[in-house]
C-alpha cells in the first residue's frame, strides 16, 4: 500500500467523530500547497512533508493530535496551538469531538511551516531532506 492508501485505511477505521475530522484536516493540510507529499512514518502516523517535515497527524482516543515538526519556531497568531508540548521544537494543535476546525487558520500554518522550510531548514541541507513517495 502507498503512504495514501494507509491513510485513507485509517481515516476508514475510525468509526466516530475522528474520522471526518481527520479527513478535513488531512484535506486542508494536503490544499495549503500543491507540493505537499503525504507518507507513513512511526508505525502508523501520517505524515506531510514539503522540503522538510510540515506535520504529523495522530487519531487519539479522545482526540486529534496534529503535532508541527518545528512548531515552536512558527508565529501562530490565530493561536492555534494549544497542546502541551513546551520544549524548543515541536508544537500541537489538539482537536477534540465538538471543536471547530479552523481551516484557513490551519492552512495559513502549514504554509508557515512551508516557508521556515524552505528558509531555515535549505541552510542545513545535510540534516534535513525532502521526501517523495
């Protein structure tokens, strides 16, 4: 199965609330930019990269955990992360039932993560590649 074809067989098997949810969300990450790539990373997570990694998008129990690679270096304004990661690198948005999904928001933050990408990260270009599936 290709990376796709893994998510869509996840978002299929959650029989909740978390499917649709997952799907808007994989759908408005995958929008922001025509170059994204999805993949399977971590025994089981899907994964969006554009010249580095964007993001990892986790179905939990409760909730929906998106968790950008270098979240901490990204302006949020809306203020959409709200996760409990508190470290020097990652930072989350956690979507549980009932939350309203900010999709412009959203996608106004990946295509920041985009652009860190394409700045911060092309400078150490042996530590961090792009991947193509």
């Amino acid at each position: 199965m290709t990376p796709s074809e893994k998510i869509d067989a996840l978002i299929a098997g959650l029989d909740d609330w978390r499917g649709p949810m997952m799907t808007r969300v994989r759908d408005t990450i995958n929008g922001a930019d025509p170059e994204i790539v999805e993949d399977w990373k971590w025994m089981g997570s899907p994964t969006w990269y554009r010249d580095g990694l964007i993001a990892v998008g986790d179905p939990h129990k409760a909730k929906i955990k998106i968790t950008f690679a270098q979240g901490a270096k990204l302006d949020d304004p809306k203020g959409l992360f709200n996760g409990k990661d508190t470290g020097a690198t990652r930072r989350s948005i956690d979507i549980f039932e009932g939350d309203t999904l900010d999709e412009a928001g959203l996608a106004d933050l990946v295509r920041t993560a985009i652009a860190f990408n394409l700045t911060a990260l092309k400078k150490n270009v042996g530590k961090t590649k792009s991947v193509k599936s």
